[in-house]
C-alpha cells in the first residue's frame, strides 16, 4: 500500500515540475519574443529618424532660383549647394538665340533665392546707351535738388543756411547760377567762395 502511494506522489510530482518547465518555456519565448518584437521597433524608428534626417538635410542644400529673360524654359529651379549660374541655365533648357551672354558671369556661385535674368541683344545694347547718357558724379551739391541734410555737408552752411536756401528755391523756381546763392540773405561772397566749388546747378 506504501509502495502504491510512493508511486503516485512521483508520478504527481513528476507531473507538477513538467508543468512548471513547459510554463517557463513558454514564459521564456513570450520574452524573447517580446524583445525581438521591440528591438525591430526600434530598429524601424531609427530607420525611419535617419531617412527623415537625410530628407532634412537634402532639402536644407537645395538652393532655389528664379531663370527669366531669354532662356527656352523661365521659372524657378532648385539647384544643389555650390551650383553655378550656367547650371541653371542648363535646367531652363539653354538660352534663345536672341540672347546676349557677353555680360554675364555664367561662373558665379548662385544664391538662394537669386534672379537669374538673361538680356537679349536689344536690351543689352539699351542699358549700354543708358549708362553712357548718365551724367557723372563729380561730387558736387546740386543746389536744385539737394535736401537739407546734403545742403548742411557744405562749409559755412548750418541748418539756418540751409533753410533759407530751401525757401529762396521753393520761391523762385530753381537757381539759373551758382552765384544765385548771395542773394540769400546771410550768404555773402565770404561764404560764397568757400564753396562755389562744391556745388552746381544742374
């Protein structure tokens, strides 16, 4: 009878730690599956933070430009870090024949947000006329058109001076001479010689 029970209390034993085994098996795989399941995560997290880093920073070295005038293709155009005016010329398909390339500098660095414009001949050769049409600046105080401030940078000329300067000429119209200024009263030949030669009436 002992010998029966000795029997059974093995058998259930034997019961209870094969349960217990499998149960931490199991336990032991849940675990592991977790953590393989996290380290993926993580995996795809860090996947995806370093392609959007590296869209970041594509986007940050593209420097956009707007292309008019005489090329085939005008509009906007993002060129990389670095790129050269004849770049984005390439990208709005070349130049027309009309164009006129002799004074651009197709070796210059472009810079965010530039206007690239390419003059035609025609336009060229106008703002070559304009330019040589221009007076020179020979630095000297246009008493017809010289606000205070400039009027002041004149020797002898105070506030008061220029003022009265600014009167006399919304009075009469303009100054037809230099030598118009001595009929300003407190502007005597003294002053005048002083700066005749910095002033014009042009």
């Amino acid at each position: 009878m002992n010998k029966i029970r000795n029997i059974i209390f093995i058998l259930m034993l034997m019961l209870l730690l094969s349960a217990c085994g499998a149960q931490s098996k199991e336990t032991d795989e849940i675990l592991l599956s977790d953590r393989n399941e996290n380290s993926d995560t993580d995996r795809g997290n860090e996947d995806t933070g370093q392609e959007e880093l590296e869209a970041g920073n594509e986007e940050q070295k593209l420097l956009y430009v707007q292309v008019s005038g005489a090329v085939k293709h005008p509009g906007v155009y993002g060129l990389s870090e670095g790129s050269r005016v004849f770049h984005a010329l390439e990208l709005a398909g070349g130049v027309t024949k009309e164009a006129e390339l002799g004074s651009m500098n197709q070796a210059e660095r472009v810079t965010d947000g530039q206007m690239i414009r390419v003059l035609t001949a025609e336009e060229a050769a106008q703002g070559e006329a304009q330019a040589d049409a221009l007076p020179e600046d020979d630095g000297k105080v246009n008493l017809n058109t010289a606000a205070k401030e400039e009027l002041m940078t004149l020797s002898g000329i105070g506030e008061a001076k220029a003022e009265s300067i600014l009167a006399w000429r919304e009075e009469h119209g303009s100054f037809a001479q230099i030598e118009d200024l001595m009929k300003i009263e407190g502007i005597k030949e003294g002053v005048f010689s002083k700066i005749k030669d910095s002033v014009k009436v042009q």
